[in-house]
C-alpha cells in the first residue's frame, strides 16, 4: 500500500490477511510499565513546581495602556503567594507568570531523566531514543528560539504592543473586557482554553500555508521523538505566531494574555515523548503523547491542539495512533500482537545540514526558488501559500506500519566521538552565555547583542563540525577563534577614544570576555593538535 504526502510516495506494509501467521514480524516497543509510570511522576512533580514558584519568582513587568504611557499598579510584579493566587496577584499588579522561564531547568532535568529511564528500560522504539547529534540539534535551535525573543521580540514589543493597542482601544471601551475581571479564576480557565483554541488555528495554518511552515518545519525536522525535541523551536514562528491570538485583546488584559500563552506552550513539552502510550479515557478531551505522536508522523498532518484534542475533533482533524493496527489482522490472535513502531518521524524533505537548526532557512527554499526562477506572480504565490498539509488536513488516512525500505534515521553525523566532545564542551558554554541574555535584561543592549552574535556563530560551527565535511568545519571553527580573540584584544586594550563603548568595560565583562578569550586559545590548541579528530569515521 502507498501513500502520498505531497509530492513523496511512502511505501507501507499491507495489512494481515486474517488467520495470518506474520504476528512474529511485529516488533513490541511498549515500555515496561514502571518506565510509564516513573515518567509521568516526574513530569507531574516538575509542572506542579514550576506552576507555584512562578509568581514569586518568575515574573516580568507588562506595562502599557496602548497610547505609549506606562500604566502600573505596584513596584513590583512578584507575589508572596504561589500557584494561582500568585499568579492572579501578579496580573493586577500588571504583570505576567514567566512560566517558560521557570519550567527551562526543569524541562532539562526531565530530559535527563527520560534518558536514563529509556536506557534503564531497554527503550525498543528507535525513534524514541536519544542521539548526541539530534539532541544538540534540538537544544540548539531552542536556544536559537529563545534568544530571539529575547534580542528582537521582546525589546520591539512585537506581539504585546499591538495586542495591548486593541486591549485599550477596543476591548475596554467596548464594555468586552470589563466582563472578565483577572482576579476570577473562571477568567484563567476560559482564557486557557481561548488561548488552546487560537493555538489550534495557528498550528493547523502552519502546517497549511507555507510561508509559515517554513518556520514551523524546524520543529518537525527531527526524526527522533523524545523530550528533546520540544525544544526544538522556530524563530520565524515565534515572531509570527502571535498575530492569531489578538482576537483574545477584545476580552483579555494583556499581562493574562502573556501568562496564559506560556503555559500553553509548557505543557506541549511533556507530550514529546515515547515512554508514554496510551491514557484511557483522556486520550478524547486532550492532547497526550499517543496524539502529538501522529501529529509529528511526516507522512500526514493531523492532531493540531496544543492542550486539548477535541479542536481536532470538532473540526476533522483528529487521526488515532491505533487507527491502522485495528485492521491489521483480524483474528483471534491479533489480541496478542504486540504493538509495532508505527511513526516515521521528521520532515519528508531530509534534513541537509546541522546548521539548518542555526539558521533555519532550509523549507525556505521552495519560496526562494520560485522567486529565483520566477515564472509569473501565480508560481511565487503559490509557493508561498500551499504547504503539505495544504489540502491533507482534513483528509481520511490511516497509519499503517512502514516498510522494511523506510529509513527512519536519515540524518546522523559521522563526526568521531572526540570531535563531538569537543562539540558538547562548546556547546554548553554557550548555552551559558545564552542564559546571561536571557536572564540579564539590565545589561546594556549593544552587550547582549554582540553576546548572542557569539553565541549563534558558536552553534553554527558546531554544526559544521558535526556534518563532518572534510576539514571544512576545523577551518571555520578556527577562524572564529581568531576573530573572536581579535575582538577581545581590541575591546579590552583600545584607547577610550578609540572604543566608543569603553564604557562596557565593566568588572563583569572584561571578565567575561578574558575568560572567552582563554577558551579559544584553548579550542586552537586543540585543534590544531587534534585535527584528526574532527574528520568523518567513513574516512579513516
């Protein structure tokens, strides 16, 4: 049997005939069940965290009445008290529950410890494991993500400033806005489901419209499906993405609007995983593992709610991960046929580089091409505007388990284990300057935007070294070496009329920059003592 997805033909085993004696073929990869259970306890225990000390701790002002004047009730947005009663607190006094903030050191912990239960389990899903290179992939454009919210979203106002504009235009003179007062916990309820349901409609467009998808591709580009990859975020559609929730500014203040919206996305992590299978009965009102794993399958495009599946099924949307087995074999026997690994995982289109989570233009190209090779405005439109889940979202399909011909990994990094030590060490330093960007928004602008140059310009030597292309990613790595130990010199020893920002010259900075500058003498020597480390294990 062959379906079609796009313009990619995918190969997949018929089904059993009846009385079929083939029920050997099938591999099981249900984890055992204290793998399940340890999972979800952990994953409770997190949430359950995050949400209480939120308000006390994580917290930022949203301040604004839509005509450029800051309106705020208090001096701080911090509350005293956790949970929802902070959390209320917090919105009146203009504010808003940073929850992302607050869940990033738990979703790490959590992703460490799927790891080790997957390993401990003896985890039989392959796509359900845990790769260096698609971790890093992974982490790596979630830190791409974040940091331009925090360099460029954040500092431009991009979705609050036109939100608060129609808040305090529209919705309060209206009388709308005034019927859901912050402090009613009925208000947070209905605007959680508000905002799942605008959700649905950004995430179905985004796999519909391809000028979208292009951004929302990065997310789906990993052929692996575990913790990690709901890291896994696109620049593009953060930027983009909050335009479908400004209907919300008519009835929504804005602090409960930007507090409401993170906790969505944080409790999208936890369903990014294969430890979990099935939930009884609240696999029908929201979305669990089972469903988002169908939604990842690259061959449909279907199960589009962030927190609740019925969207999907009040508007055709929804496919079962069990829809295809129920008709695989029709006999006695089936009750005892393990279940198969049924998920392909990723893009149709196969990941080129490592960088690609970097830069994040790859599922640009059909854009890019219809306009290189431009054949009239008709081409260039629809190349813009019909992605692959265009006319499939509402199709009838079935998964069937894929044939033997399938790949599931497509993309793996040839780089020795050496070189992507090197990689690791490199990274997590990053990572740490990454966090400094994020979490110190009273450093000087100009600090935190050359800061995250270096951070970006790191990662994307680190892809080149995974893809593992000759020598070419050695000699990238070294140039930026270098320049950055230029800058350094430059920024610590020039003149004050030679430097207009010696003012930066801060006792933190200048350390800082000393101690990147050791590192990459350090990274040189390594590499030019060790360049043989770096070349792909196909060649030696």
């Amino acid at each position: 049997m062959s379906s079609t997805v796009g313009s990619v033909t995918i190969t997949q085993r018929a089904p059993e005939k009846k009385g079929s004696s083939k029920g050997a073929e099938f591999r099981a990869v249900d984890p055992p069940p204290w793998a399940s259970v340890s999972i979800i306890a952990i994953v409770v225990t997190s949430f359950s965290l995050a949400f209480y000390i939120t308000p006390m701790y994580f917290t930022s002002r949203i301040c604004g009445n839509g005509k450029g004047s800051p309106v705020c009730t208090s001096e701080s947005v911090a509350s005293a008290y956790g949970g929802l009663e902070g959390a209320i607190e917090v919105v009146k006094a203009s504010g808003s529950p940073d929850y992302i903030l607050a869940c990033i050191p738990l979703f790490l912990a959590m992703i460490l410890a799927e790891m080790v239960i997957s390993v401990a389990a003896g985890l039989q899903c392959v796509g359900g494991r845990y790769d260096m290179s698609d971790t890093w992939s992974s982490l790596t454009a979630g830190t791409t993500q974040q940091m331009s919210v925090a360099l460029i979203k954040a500092p431009l106002k991009l979705s609050l400033v036109p939100y608060s504009y129609i808040y305090y235009n529209y919705g309060l003179p209206s009388g709308l806005a005034r019927m859901f007062p912050v402090e009613q916990p009925w208000v947070w309820v209905f605007g959680f489901v508000f905002t799942d349901f605008c959700y649905y409609w950004f995430h179905r467009l985004a796999h519909q419209v391809q000028i979208i998808w292009a951004g929302h591709s990065v997310h789906h580009s990993s052929e692996y499906y575990n913790l990690s990859t709901a890291l896994r975020q696109s620049w593009w559609a953060t930027l983009i993405g909050s335009v479908f929730y400004f209907p919300m500014a008519l009835f929504l203040h804005p602090a409960l609007y930007s507090g409401l919206d993170q906790a969505n996305v944080a409790y999208q992590f936890w369903v990014h995983t294969c430890l979990i299978r099935r939930l009884g009965v609240l696999e029908w009102f929201f979305m669990t593992p089972s469903h988002h794993r169908v939604h990842h399958d690259r061959r449909v495009h279907k199960n589009f709610g962030g927190f609740l599946i019925v969207w999907d099924r009040l508007f055709g949307t929804f496919l079962d991960e069990t829809e295809g087995l129920k008709h695989l074999d029709a006999s006695p026997s089936s009750e005892r046929l393990p279940q198969e690994e049924v998920m392909l995982f990723g893009t149709a289109a196969k990941v080129r580089s490592w960088t690609d989570v970097v830069l994040q233009l790859q599922f640009w190209q059909p854009i890019f091409d219809s306009i290189r090779h431009f054949r009239g405005f008709t081409g260039v439109f629809r190349a813009a505007l019909v992605g692959p889940g265009f006319s499939t979202v509402t199709a009838t399909r079935a998964l069937l388990p894929p044939s033997s011909s399938a790949q599931r990994i497509r993309k793996r990094s040839d780089l020795p284990a050496a070189g992507k030590a090197y990689v690791l060490v490199h990274f997590l330093i990053a990572v740490l300057a990454g966090f400094v960007v994020l979490l110190f928004s009273s450093t000087p602008y100009p600090v935190r935007l050359l800061l995250g140059g270096c951070v970006l310009s790191s990662l994307y030597c680190q892809g080149l070294l995974l893809d593992a292309e000759g020598m070419k990613g050695v000699r990238v790595e070294a140039i930026k070496c270098c320049t950055f130990l230029l800058f350094c010199a430059a920024f610590l020893y020039s003149s004050e009329e030679a430097n207009p920002y010696s003012e930066l010259r801060t006792p933190l900075v200048v350390s800082m920059l000393k101690a990147g500058a050791g590192a990459q003498i350090g990274s040189l020597l390594f590499l030019l003592s060790n360049h043989g480390d770096f070349l792909p294990v196909s060649s030696r």
